[in-house]
C-alpha cells in the first residue's frame, strides 16, 4: 500500500512528527512519498509527489482540518484520506497521535471508505469549485449586510438580509455553520445547510434542504461580495448573481477509522 503525507508546513513541531511517522510507516512495510510542499518544508524537494499527479492508496495528513480539506481539494482524482490531529478540535483530522501505531498495523487488512458529500457552486453557467465543508458569501465591505434569494425547484422561498450566507454539506455541519448556529448534521444525509450570518430578522433560521432539489441563491445586494470555498481564495459575485448549487459528482473519500460521529461530536465538543 503506497501512501503519501502530507503536513501543515508553517509549524516545525508538526513537520517533525510528519517525519517519524514516515518512518514508522516504512517500517510496517508501507510504500511511502512526501507531498510536494511537505517535501520542500522538510528539505527534500526531490522526492516530492504532487496531489494532482500521485498514484498513492491513500493520502495521510497530519495537522487539523485546515491540511484535510487542503488535501481534497487539490486532488484530481479523489483518493481517501486519514487526517493524524495535530491541530485543534479536528473533526476531519480524525485520529490522535496515541492511536497511530495500532490502526496502522492493522490498516492494510481491514481498509473501509467513508463517502462524504461535497458540494458544487456554479454562476452564471461557469462552475466555481467543489467544497466538503462549505461556501460562505460575505460582502467584501466589512459592516455592510448583503441581501439574499432563496430559491427553491424555481420557487423564491425566502428574502432575507445578513451579514452573509453559509451553504454547508452534512460534513461542515460541525464547522463555520455550527459557529453560526446552524444544527449538527449526520454526515450520512445528503443535503445543503443553508445558515444566515447574523440575520437582520431572527426568524430567518436555518434550512437543510435535500440534495435532490433544485436550489439558487440570488445575491439582491448591490454591495460588493464574495463566495469562499472551505476557506481557500474567493471569487468576486455581484447584484442579481444567481449561484447554482447541487451534489458534486465526485464525494471526498475518507478512511474509516470506525469511531462513532456522534460520541466523536460530544467529545471535541468538551474540548473547546
């Protein structure tokens, strides 16, 4: 089994332990490569392997859920991935450093894919990304509230002013939505969370919207605003944009690591 790693570069603890694992690995007789920029982090600029060229088995993270969603969205083909926490709470990031050496042991014998839905964003017929965890509209002018359209199997739903917009998978239930308060999703269901940041209104609540339906969001605003995939860059939207949104064909592949999500939740939760 080949597997390629990949680490948060700006924390020189992390990297440190990126490498031991490496070793580790080697000598429970994994194939082992370094991804690019952990590559060059390290030193070791010739023996790294791009996420966009890799033919690894599986892809290791070591860092928090910030490396993970990195790691999804830089890869072609989606290939799973297990996160090794070495940040914070660490939804994605799933195992801890005590449990490493077990589970890899016994790894290549009982390997089991967890799908997770991701969304796709399209405007004005030009599809903008993929996200696992979410897509946050803000107006780029800090104090301004945006105005939005919801529309529903082309049927406007809902008008509504806030700060902005989070449209989360299940899986990003448990990240900027929850903070927004947005409700915890199983990440079995397939569906949009749409979570209003600080409504002008406080009945303009929270929606989860199944993914089978045919779902737009109009900004109305003539504020200037932008969409932001899982924290990564951002594109310029403007008044009357309509984003598209539905299932991506192509869900992120984790390796199970056989913990329960809801006990998993309680538990990060009492760390914060």
């Amino acid at each position: 089994m080949k597997a390629l790693l990949m680490s948060r570069i700006d924390n020189p603890d992390v990297l440190a332990y990126a490498g031991e694992i490496e070793e580790l690995l080697i000598s429970m007789g994994y194939q082992v490569r370094l991804e690019g920029g952990t590559a060059i982090a390290l030193g070791r600029e010739n023996e790294g392997e791009w996420l966009d060229r890799t033919d690894a088995d599986i892809i290791v993270t070591f860092g928090g859920d910030g490396t993970v969603l990195l790691a999804v969205q830089q890869m072609v083909r989606q290939i799973p991935v297990i996160g090794i926490n070495k940040g914070h709470v660490g939804f994605l990031a799933e195992l801890e450093a005590a449990e490493v050496p077990e589970f890899f042991s016994g790894l290549k014998e009982r390997m089991r894919i967890e799908r997770r839905m991701r969304i796709s964003l399209s405007m004005d017929g030009k599809t903008i990304g993929d996200a696992l965890n979410e897509a946050v509209i803000v107006t780029a002018r800090p104090a301004k509230m945006l105005r939005f359209t919801i529309i529903i199997d082309d049927v406007e739903v809902e008008e509504f002013r806030a700060d902005g917009l989070i449209i989360a998978t299940p899986t990003g239930s448990t990240a900027y939505a929850m903070s927004g308060g947005g409700p915890i999703v199983d990440p079995k269901c397939d569906g949009f969370l749409l979570v209003p940041l600080a409504p002008y209104m406080l009945s303009n609540r929270p929606h989860f919207i199944d993914s089978s339906r045919n779902l737009r969001i109009r900004l109305e605003s003539f504020k200037p605003a932008q969409i932001v995939l899982d924290g990564q860059g951002g594109t310029t939207i403007g008044s009357g944009t309509e984003i598209m949104v539905c299932r991506s064909d192509a869900p992120a592949l984790f390796v199970d690591a056989g913990k329960n999500f809801f006990l998993k939740v309680r538990e990060k939760l009492h760390n914060l």
